[in-house]
C-alpha cells in the first residue's frame, strides 16, 4: 500500500492541498501561532464567565445568521450586566 505523509501525496510529491511553508520549513501559522501562545494569559476567574461565554456566544451567532440589528448594542449591554450581576 502506498503511504503518505502530511507535506506530500501518496507518491511523495507535492498535494495541492499542502499548507504553505515560511522560509523555515515551518507552517506559515506557526509564528503567529508561537506569538499568540507566549503572550497568552488564562482566563478571568469568575462565577459568570460560562454565562458571560453563552451570551456573546449567542449574540454573534444571532447577528451573523440573522444580520445586523439596530437594538445589538443595547441588548448585549443588558444581558452582559444582568450576567455580571448573576443573572
């Protein structure tokens, strides 16, 4: 059986699909990936962060399937402090 592996076909040459590479051989993500990993911070530590999460959560899935709204603003503000209140 022919084998594959991740940067070639089946025949050892290129896949059109093959992830672009920097000058390092590297995936180009992987600087940023890199930048991104040395610079991150874990999260708050609160009772309302799952709660806090579902509403932005919904929110843009909301706006992103249904459009723009007028009233986005102002019902985010408001379900974001009922949330932080613990509601």
């Amino acid at each position: 059986l022919p084998t594959t592996d991740p940067g070639g076909g089946a025949d050892g040459g290129e896949r059109s699909d093959a992830v672009p590479k920097d000058r390092n051989g590297l995936p180009e993500y992987a600087e940023p990936l890199r930048r991104a990993l040395r610079t991150a911070r874990p999260r708050p530590v609160t009772p309302y962060y799952a709660a806090f999460t579902e509403l932005i959560q919904t929110t843009v899935h909301d706006l992103l399937t249904n459009g723009t709204s007028s009233r986005l603003s102002r019902d985010l503000a408001t379900g974001l402090e009922r949330v932080l209140k613990g509601g």
